[in-house]
C-alpha cells in the first residue's frame, strides 16, 4: 500500500470499526433470540409494558457496546499508527457516523434475531453477508485492486459508501458527493429496519 502511496492505517481504520459494528449486531441478534427462546419476551408481553419496551432495552444495550467496540477499535488504530487529521467536529461526525452504523445494524439483527428459531440459524444466517459485503468492499483494499466484473459491486454497495464517507471525515475534508449516497443508505436501512421492527413489535404474539 505504501508503494501505491496508501497510508494503509488511514486507509484500514474505517473497516476496523465496521466490523466491530457487525460483531456488535450479531451478539445482539442472539441476544434477541435468547430473550424469545427463555421466555423473556413472552413474559413482558403478558406484563402492562409498552410494546417498544423490550426493543428499547436491547438497543440501549447495543449502543454501549457499540461505543465501547468503536473506543477499543480507535485505541488499535492508533496503535497501528491512525489519526484524526480534522477538526474536532470531524472526530465527532466520525464516531456519530459510526455509532449510527452500528445502532441500524444491530436494529436489523435484533428483528432477525426475533425471528430466528435458534441461536445457530441467526448466527449462520449474518455471516454471509458480513463477510461478502466486508471482503468485497473499498474497505480492505481500493477498487483498482479488484477485477473488473467487481468494481462496480465493491464501488456501490453501502460498506464501500460507509468507509469512504469515515475515511474523509478523519482525514477532515468530507465531501457531499461521498456522503451523500452513504446517507441514502443509512436512510433506507433505517427505514427498512424499523418498518421491520415495528411490524414484529405490533404481532410479537406471531414470534413467541
């Protein structure tokens, strides 16, 4: 990478985070699963708690865990040699963005999760995509390093968008054309998951 002219600690720090992110969202996903399969959720179901109440809870664990996850990866990726060469609003952008990620991701495993039938199954069924969507991505290495038939894959899918727009904001000059379509995918996953959510939380009976 340093042939090429990558600082490659710069260049790796925001795909460090992302996976912590997606390590975060699959212990949530179990934790969800575990919650229906011990009766946990059957019981507040039956209990004068708000609908949202167990799905609060759970994303509440998330978020600390998440900052935690996001702290301990920042203290490797300094270690590495990574830095904040922006101002403070773009180290606080970098960690929100980040955090953000994080929160969607474990909302959608946390409805996988409720909908799973075991531990296992959920477990198998978001190790496909992390690892798809994390290997064939700008994360790890520039487009130029993939095939052609692949670029336009690695180029357009939400992790590529997601560590481009953190790459900019810790190198401190963030740009709307790398942002924007990073926020259009946060917006659709967010839609997407919380529909979801909603759904399950309105029929939870169907999920018991």
């Amino acid at each position: 990478m340093a042939d090429h002219g990558i600082d490659y600690a710069q260049f790796l720090m925001p795909i460090i985070v992302l996976q912590t992110a997606a390590f975060t969202a699959v212990a949530a996903a179990q934790r969800a699963t575990l919650d229906k399969m011990r009766g946990m959720t059957r019981r507040l179901s039956a209990m004068p708690v708000h609908a949202l109440v167990p799905v609060s809870a759970r994303m509440s664990t998330a978020a600390v865990r998440s900052m935690v996850s996001i702290c301990a990866a920042l203290l490797f990726g300094y270690l590495l040699g990574f830095s904040f060469n922006g101002g403070a609003l773009d180290t606080i952008a970098f960690v929100g963005f980040s955090l953000l990620v994080g929160l969607l991701l474990a909302l959608g495993a946390d409805c996988l999760g409720m909908t799973a039938h075991g531990v296992e199954s959920t477990s198998q069924l978001l190790v496909l995509p992390q690892l798809v969507l994390g290997l064939v991505s700008t994360g790890f290495v520039p487009e130029s390093g993939f095939p052609e038939w692949a670029r336009p894959f690695a180029r357009n899918q939400p992790v590529s968008h997601f560590s481009s727009t953190m790459r900019e904001l810790a190198d401190g000059n963030p740009t709307l054309q790398t942002a924007l379509p990073a926020l259009i995918w946060l917006a659709g996953l967010a839609l997407v998951f919380l529909l979801w959510a909603h759904h399950i939380q309105t029929h939870r009976r169907n999920y018991l």
